[in-house]
C-alpha cells in the first residue's frame, strides 16, 4: 500500500517524532510511503536524509497550499490513504476533500475536547478513523460526540536503543558541563506553560539544600524559555539550571542524566517520557492525562498533584535510594519492550489501514 503522511507542524515536536517513526516504519515492510510537509523545517530535513519522498509547501498559507497540492497529487497518482498528523494537517486533508477519494486517518495526540464550532467538526467527521494515542484522548475524543467505532487507540511508540556506556555517560555530561559528582535531573519538551517546567524549577530549589549537587538539564525550546529562565534567577538556581535549547540528538540528553521528570499536565501520553525510560531512566510524572497508562507503582513515581512539593519529594526519594532508581529504571526499560516500541505502533497502524482499505491484505 501506498500511503501518505501529511504534517503542517513547523516545529520538531513528540508528533513528528511519531509521523517519523510511522514513515519509516512502514517503509521498512515495504509500504512506499511518502510525506507532505513543510519545507525546509526539521520534519522535512529528517525524512528526505532518510530517502523518504517528502513533497514540500511553504508556511505562508501552508494549509491552502497543502490542500491544492494534496489535491493535485490525488487526481495524477495512487495514494491509498491519507494520514493527518496533526490539526492543521487535517484541515488541509478536508480542504482538499481527500475524503472523496481515499480512507482519511486522523492522529488526536491532545486531551483537550474537540473544537464546538461546525467547520472543526467537519474535519473530524470526513476521518475515517481517529487514532488516539492513549486511552484518555479516546475518551475525549467520544465525549465531544465522535462515535466509539471511529476511534482506534494505538500508543505511540519508541525506538529501544542500547543502553548508553559508561564512555558514552562520560561523554554525554561533559557535553552540558556536568561533573561525576552531580545528580543530573531532567526534561524534554517543548517549553510551553501547560508542560509545567515551572515546577521543576521550584523543586530543584527545594531539592538544593538536601543535595546541594544536584543540576537540571531542560532540553527543547519555545516561548516559555525566557520566564523560565527569570524563575531560575529569582530562586537563586540560575547556575544549576542548563537550558540546552532543542537537542537533535536527544539521545545525549538521556545518556547524561541520573533520573528524568516529566510534569505536564493532562498530557496526551508523553513521547519524551516514553524515550527517557527506553533509556532505562527512573522517571518521576504527574498521574494526570494519558501518563498512567505508562507509569505505574513498579516501574516509575507519579505525582498526584501539580506542586512542586510534590516533585521535590518523589525526585528526592530517587537521588537518596540507589537501589530504587536502578529497580525503576530497569523495570520502565522493560515495559516499553513489551508494550511500546515503534514497531509494535507501526504494526498497529498498518492494521488499521488494512481495514480501511478496500481489497488491501497487507497486514
């Protein structure tokens, strides 16, 4: 089969991290598919340096654009399906009336209910299914009105590499300046307020009297960096605080740290939070939105609520039991083997799309 991927987002984002995994996922069966995007943004960049065909609009009028040019590609070329990634994806998709030729798939990554108004509700509507990526989006997603059978929860998933070396740890640290004798705590995402980075500031500084040491790496950037960065001066955390910006590499992040926190609230599930604990990181997350669907009792510290006592207390509890972290953090590696791998959610959506299409048996 032949699908196509459609993606507007102009950021680098857990979304595009996932479209990247789906794409090439699929190409590695032996699925041709093939990506609209914007170019040169880091979507774009990533796929083409892996061959996959990537088919390019501006961010002046990108949905416009996508929808004229998505509608040219249908009309001289088979494509199969058309998956939106994301919002504007979709509005494109709709634009383009996709739904006329081919099965469309929509990703809800967001716990927030659907938009009331008609023409967001149509977009929805012209999907043939709705993928939800934990069972609290679904949710979500069927309480603003979507029928139950439109909507497939598939997990994001996440690539398991080795576990970093102690050369590669070594190497990792120096890279953000941080001793052997530091606890390095941390975090990947974009820096936004409903990410609450905020409090991982104020528990670094109720964290400093007790572990005088201990040092945040905040990875990843956005409009929230600079009252973050205000916050760390106010606290007095300025010097223990890294703000490494966004990391293409964010496998170095991983390899540097002692134990990874993750506070956003009413998350949908959390990409970052899935990669930190491939790494075999102990992890610290808010019970709230799709997180516990991930994290529970045996395999990571979940924080019932959204104060930064709450988080200094749990982190805290890590960097004074050895034994603990290590427990968590091999347990957390070991139930993403078994229920969320990039491979296990390509599969899963290959299923779905062999559902959809008519005459399709390549699951």
């Amino acid at each position: 089969m032949t699908p196509l991927c459609v993606d507007l987002e102009p950021e680098w984002r857990g979304g595009q991290n996932q479209a990247l995994l789906t794409l090439r996922g699929l190409r590695a069966r032996g699925h041709p598919a093939e990506l609209l995007a914007l170019r040169e943004r880091p979507l774009a960049h990533r796929a083409q340096a892996e061959g996959i065909p990537v088919h390019g609009v501006g961010r002046r009028a990108a949905r416009l654009q996508a929808a004229l040019l998505l509608r040219r590609l249908l009309a001289r070329r088979q494509f199969d399906l058309v998956h939106a990634n994301e919002p504007d994806a979709l509005t494109a998709v709709w634009l383009a009336g996709a739904h006329r030729r081919v099965p469309v798939v929509v990703s809800r990554r967001v716990g927030f209910p659907l938009q009331s108004n008609p023409i967001a509700r149509a977009r929805y509507h012209a999907a043939q299914r709705i993928i939800a990526v934990s069972r609290f989006v679904a949710d979500r997603v069927i309480a603003s009105g979507i029928a139950a059978e439109r909507v497939d929860i598939i997990h994001d998933g996440t690539e398991v590499p080795p576990l970093p070396s102690a050369q590669a740890r070594r190497q990792a640290r120096q890279r953000w300046d941080v001793g052997e004798n530091h606890k390095l705590l941390g975090c990947v995402g974009y820096l936004v307020a409903q990410k609450q980075h905020n409090i991982l500031v104020r528990a670094l500084a109720m964290l400093s009297k007790q572990f005088p040491e201990c040092r945040l790496l905040v990875a990843g950037d956005g409009p929230g960096r600079e009252s973050l960065k205000r916050l760390t001066r106010e606290l007095g955390v300025e010097s223990a605080v890294k703000f490494a910006g966004f990391v293409e590499d964010v496998g170095q992040v991983y390899a540097a740290l002692d134990a990874f926190a993750f506070p956003s609230r009413e998350e949908g599930l959390g990409s970052a939070l899935l990669g930190a604990m491939a790494c075999g990181l102990p992890v610290v997350a808010t019970a709230s939105g799709g997180v516990p669907e991930i994290v529970d009792e045996r395999n990571g510290l979940l924080v019932a609520d959204f104060r930064a006592e709450g988080f200094a207390a749990a982190l805290a509890r890590l960097l004074s039991d050895a034994d603990l972290a290590k427990r968590l953090g091999t347990a957390g590696r070991e139930s993403i083997l078994q229920r969320f791998t990039a491979d296990a959610m390509v599969a899963k959506t290959l299923r779905l799309y062999d559902k959809l299409i008519p005459g399709s048996s390549h699951a």
